[in-house]
C-alpha cells in the first residue's frame, strides 16, 4: 500500500461508522468501475483500432469533410468544447490541402 493510501484509510478511520461505510462504498464503486472500463477497453481495442483505419484511409482519399465542431458540444467534454469554441474546423482539415 501507499503511503497515501495509508494516509487517508487512517484518516477515514477517524470517522464515524456512517461516514467510514459511506467512504468504502464510494471506493469500492469506483474500484468496480476502473474494472468495467478496463475490460471495455481491452475488448475493443481491435475493432477500434480497424474503424482508426478505415476512417483514416477515407481522409486520405478525400472522402471526409470538416466538420463543424462548434455545431456538436454534446459530443464533447466541457474541456474540449472551450477549446473548439476557438477553433476554426477548416483550420483541422488544413493539412489535407
């Protein structure tokens, strides 16, 4: 174990027995779903990886179009909508020119 683990499976020893369970419940949900991710991830990492291809090979071949990324901030994280909110989408599709 870590020292900060450590640290802070002492700290939370401190709490009342409520507040102690409420902790382990929150860690070991967390803990189940890094175990989720983790499968999902390594079970797709091949079809993902043929789709990274085939969407590249259709690039090259001038088969995509930009597209406008301020019209899809429901597909993007807070972080990245702040970025393309400053970004021009021609500006992405630059080097196919």
């Amino acid at each position: 174990m870590t020292e900060l683990l450590g640290r802070a499976f002492t700290e939370a020893s401190k709490l009342p027995e409520k507040e102690e369970n409420a902790m382990a419940a929150l860690l070991l949900q967390e803990l189940a779903s890094e175990q989720r991710w983790s499968a999902a991830f390594a079970s797709s990492a091949q079809p993902l990886a043929e789709m990274a291809k085939a969407a590249l090979r259709e690039f090259e071949a001038g088969k995509t179009r930009p597209m406008d990324v301020r019209l899809a901030p429901a597909l993007t994280s807070p972080f990245l909508h702040k970025f393309t909110k400053s970004v021009n989408s021609e500006d992405l599709h630059a080097t196919r020119r």
